[in-house]
C-alpha cells in the first residue's frame, strides 16, 4: 500500500518502507562507545554550544524556533519572551531539540537530537532565580519586565535520549553514530 501525506505530494513509500527508513539505525550493526566516554563528550560538545533548535508540537501543529540556551545540571535551560513554541507546550510537553555544527568540514560534523520534557519554571522562583545568576541576567530588568506584564519565561527541558552523531568517533574505534539513554540513570 502507497501512503500519502494527507493529499500532499507524490505517493512515492509503501508503509513497509517507511517503517524501514524508520528503524535503519535501529537495526544497523554498530560499535557502540561506553557511556562513560560517550557523557563527558557530550557534555563539554553542548557546554560549548549555546544556540538550539527547538521543536515543539500538537495535532497537526508543530514548530521549530531557533533559541539560546545553557546546559547545566544534566538540563537545558531557555529564556524566552513567548512566541508560537508556546502552542504547542500548552499541550504537549514532550519536545526534541538539536544542536548542531553550522559549517562543519567533511568529516567532522557533530550534532546532538535531544528528545526531553518541558517544564516552565514560575519568574522569580528560586530556580528561576538561579538560572538568572547563572547566565548574568539582572533580576532588576526580569522583574520590569514581569510588572510590565511581559515576564521573561524560563524553559527547562529534562533529556530523556540524545542521539549524537560525531564524525570523530571514528577516529576512536566508534560509530559516528551513538545514543545517550538518559532515563536509566
């Protein structure tokens, strides 16, 4: 059987097919870095990032929308004024995000797909508070903008998987290709 994308385009996969395309790296052999190796690289890769794409979504809606963010305490953190994001976080926390080289070299790409949950943490919390120190935004100009009643919101989204693709795993013995379950610790 053909699927076609609620009358979009040409009827080009079978759902055979894209079951296949689904699961090619699940079901790819592959040499697999410890998590002990594999967490510290990561890590240092989105401390030293600070810009993501984050996607959000319900029903037929879902959106992409390129933010600022930390990582610290196993968690990424974004201020922002609002925006359509929110659609779908009214419904739906469960969100994916990437980080990404912009102009990587052949051979050297790295990137991180992050699947998580949301959380927005209330102004002027303590969390709130902290993650304000932590990026040396002044509480002065947070609470202006809360009386003005355009409060700065502050997403916090938990990791549940990342999937990192590092072109220099390979160098080490490993696919490019590894995934960081989270959940199990």
């Amino acid at each position: 059987m053909k699927v076609n994308q609620k009358g979009k385009g040409t009827e080009t996969m079978t759902t055979d097919e894209y079951k296949a395309a689904a699961d090619f790296w699940k079901t790819k052999e592959r040499s697999e870095m410890p998590e002990k190796q594999l967490k510290p690289a990561v890590e240092e890769y989105l401390c030293s990032s600070s810009v993501c794409a984050l996607a959000t979504g319900t029903g037929d809606y879902v959106r992409c929308t390129p933010l600022e963010y930390s990582y610290h305490d196993n968690k990424f953190w974004i201020f922002t004024e609002g925006g359509e994001k929110f659609i779908g976080l009214a419904e739906n926390n469960n969100v994916s995000l990437a980080v990404f080289e912009k102009n990587p070299d052949f051979g050297s790409l790295k990137s991180v797909q992050v699947m998580g949950i949301a959380g927005i943490i209330e102004p002027m919390s303590e969390e709130y508070l902290a993650h304000a120190e932590y990026k040396r935004v002044s509480v002065e100009v947070l609470q202006n903008l809360a009386d003005r009643g355009q409060p700065m919101r502050l997403l916090c989204i938990e990791p549940v998987r990342m999937d990192v693709l590092f072109s220099d795993f390979r160098k080490q013995g490993y696919d490019s290709r590894q995934v960081l379950d989270v959940t199990q610790k």
